[in-house]
C-alpha cells in the first residue's frame, strides 16, 4: 500500500529514488481510473456517450471527470518519473526526452522497466533495501 500511496505523499518531491513497482504501480492506476470512467460513463449513458453524441453536452461531461483526475496526476507524474530516473542514476532532466514524439514513448516504456543502480547513488539511497539498511544484492536479501 505504501508504494501506491508515495507517489502521492511525495507529489513535488523530485529528489531521491522510486522503485519500479511504485512507478508502474502509479501509471495502472493513473491510465486504470481514465478507462473506467470511460467504460462507467458509458454504461450510464447506454452505449451511445462516444458514437453519436458528439455535439451533446453529455460527451462533454464525460471529459470533466477525466480532466480533473489528469489535471490532479500531472506534478505527480512527473516526479515519480524523475525519481525513477534517478533509481539508474540519471538525471531528472532526461524526463525531458519523453517530449519528443514516439522515440519519448519508448524512452519512457525502458527507464521504466530497467533495474535502477544497487545501493547508494548520486541521488541517495536504494530504496529496495531502505534508509540506513547494509548494501546486499538481491540474493542475499532474499536466501
């Protein structure tokens, strides 16, 4: 719970490291409760909120909801895309490249998935293994 709840407490926080479960954690949901709505919008509606009612002002009141939870995910998202990137030892200025049209997208999916730096970095501690916790590899962690 703790690592779906720290994107949040950490919203503005661009400094330290996140892991990756936090940070993929963070999209599912983020791209999870825009589906739903869409897909519960839809139910209300029957069927019709996205086919033929474009000029009603039921499809714009699907957007509100959407909009708002965006609007609520944007500082968030960003700093826990920096943390992750400095999780390899990157610096959070790279978040920039995810500007750039489709090559940003395939940036953004690798830092993603990539295994950040074991122990102690430029950007603090490893926070697989916790504040103040000895250096061991996985491995020994886990035997």
């Amino acid at each position: 719970m703790d690592k779906i709840l720290r994107p949040w407490r950490h919203y503005v926080d661009f400094s330290g490291r996140s892991t990756r479960t936090e940070f993929w954690l963070f999209f599912i949901i983020f791209y999870g409760v825009i589906a739903a709505t869409f897909v519960v919008t839809d139910v209300v509606l029957g069927g019709t909120a996205l086919e033929d009612s474009a000029d009603s002002d039921e499809f714009s009141l699907i957007y509100i909801p959407v909009v708002l939870w965006i609007l609520a995910c944007f500082l968030p998202s960003i700093a826990v895309t920096v943390r992750r990137l400095h999780d390899s030892n990157k610096s959070g200025w790279m978040y920039l490249l995810t500007l750039i049209p489709y090559i940003g997208f395939i940036f953004f999916i690798v830092f993603g998935f990539l295994p950040g730096t074991r122990g102690e970095n430029d950007y603090g501690f490893d926070p697989r293994l916790g504040e103040g916790a000895p250096d061991y590899d996985a491995p020994e962690i886990f035997s």
